[in-house]
C-alpha cells in the first residue's frame, strides 16, 4: 500500500467514524472503487487507535471526570449500552465479517442510516414539543442527570445495530438518544464517549485475529507477513501516515460534529446517506460499475 492509499484510508476514518455516514460503510465503498485491497489487520487496528486519540485529545474532560470518579452514574449508563453491541458482534461475528468483505449489504445499510437520522430528527422534535414538569413522559432538555438505566439500553441497542457496515454507529446512538428526548449537545457527547469500548473492542478483536494470523503464517512458514503483522505491502512510513491522518482528521470531525449537533439537524446528513444508498444498489443490481 502506498503512503498516498494509506493517507487517503485516514481520512475516510477519521472523518466519517464520527460523522453519522457509517466510516465502515465508506471504507469497503472506498476499497472497491479504488480497488485497494483490504488493509492488513494491524494497519485497520491502528486506524482505530488515531480515532481513539482524537475522542481523548478533544473530550479529555468528560473522560478524566469519568476516571476520577469511577463510581457515577454515567460510568454505568456507559457500560449498559456497550453490552449490546459485545452481545451482537459475538454472535453473529462470521455474517458481519463476510458483509465487510463483499460489501453486499451496502446499499441497504446506507438506507437505513439515513432512515435512523430521519426518525431521530423527528421524534426529538416530537420530544421537544412535550413539556412535562411533574413526571411522565420523556425529558424535553435532559442531561445526564434526566438520564435512566432504560435510555442507555436503548442507545446501545442502535449502536449494536452498527456493527453491520453501512450502518453508521455515532447516527445510530445518536438517533437512540435524542429518540429518548436528551438534549443534542449530551447526545453527542455520550455517543463520542460510547466509541471508546466501541473502538477499542474492534482493536481488540483485530489484535487477536493478528496474533492467530502469524501463527498460522508461522506454522505454513509464509512469508507474506512481517514482524509486525501487516502485509508485505504495507510499510512502517504507511501505517504512521494513515494513524496521524485518521488522529488529526478525526480530531476535527469530532468538533465539527458536536457543533452540528447542537446548532443544526442531522438532515443532510439523511439526504447524503439516502442519496448513496441508493447510487450503491444501482450500481450492485444494474450498473455493475464497482460491485
């Protein structure tokens, strides 16, 4: 892989790993129509990890207030809606890594993104329009502290939905949480918060599929890997060029998307997403140009 391809992998995740428009979705669109084959397992995991480091280097102070108090009710909200998504990958982890490979589900994945962001604009308005002080109903411009058990579930339900590419993961918890009436600026920083487990837990699953793929490279005495674990195509100067690109891209993409959050709707975002949804399942059933 080239430092240019390796670069250019950077910013397709860190821009859209945070951005409701599915960066595992763009990604496999990406490699298809670049024909770039897929990324070795340590290049994909350390993609993540840039993305990592820019949710810490921009939300430091919601994570050093989690850590120095670990006993809250956000640290427990936070584990409740991760619970899902482990449940999920674990048990449908062979189906969803042969749709990250063949990219079949695509088309109709992006579609039910953008049907996700358009439910959510219109049940938080629905939300915002009920004002009820005493009790009942959902919270018109809750916080944490308006926050229970049952809306963390929900979240993490959406977001184990995600797992699917194409489906994007900060649109799906983004949609599960301004469905349940909390205020835009929260939702967006729980959801940034909930792709630390999130992310994490795929380097974690990468490592261990890496460290069985060098024992089975070891036993067949293959030499398409190096000490490190990627391909023979991908080089040291590649893997740091697209860690640095996805940790500065994703940096800003978080800033931005919690601007957009709080200041605008998610609409075009519904419209982008809908818009490539359906230009994949033309060109999967008729066009035939990249599928």
């Amino acid at each position: 892989m080239h430092i240019i391809e390796a670069i250019l992998l950077g910013v397709i995740q860190g821009l859209t790993e945070f951005l409701p428009v599915s960066s595992s979705g763009h990604l496999v669109l990406f490699q298809k129509i670049f024909g770039i084959s897929e990324p070795a397992l340590f290049f994909d995991t350390m993609l993540h990890v840039g993305t990592l480091v820019a949710v810490f280097a921009v939300l430091w102070k919601d994570i050093w207030a989690i850590l120095r108090k670990l006993n809250q009710p956000l640290t427990l909200y936070l584990i409740i809606a991760t619970v899902p998504t482990v449940i999920f990958a674990l048990m449908f982890r062979k189906p969803i890594e042969q749709a990250f490979e063949t990219g079949q589900f695509l088309g109709f994945a992006f579609l039910a993104t953008s049907a996700l962001l358009v439910m959510a604009e219109l049940l938080a308005k629905r939300a915002a329009q009920k004002r009820l002080p005493t009790g009942g109903g959902l919270p018109t411009n809750g916080g944490l502290d308006k926050m229970n058990w049952l809306d963390s579930l929900v979240i993490g339900l959406m977001q184990a939905i995600a797992v699917i590419p194409g489906i994007s993961r900060s649109g799906a918890t983004l949609s599960g949480a301004l469905s349940r009436g909390l205020n835009r600026d929260f939702a967006a920083r729980f959801s940034f918060m909930l792709s630390i487990p999130a992310i994490l837990g795929a380097a974690v699953f990468h490592i261990k599929d890496l460290v069985k793929g060098r024992e089975a490279d070891i036993a067949a005495t293959a030499e398409t890997t190096n000490a490190l674990g990627t391909s023979a195509g991908i080089g040291a100067a590649a893997i740091i060029a697209g860690t640095i690109t996805a940790a500065i891209v994703g940096f800003f993409a978080i800033r931005l998307m919690l601007k957009i959050v709080r200041e605008k709707s998610l609409w075009g975002f519904a419209i982008y997403t809908g818009a490539l949804g359906l230009l994949v399942l033309a060109d999967q059933f008729i066009l035939g140009i990249v599928f």
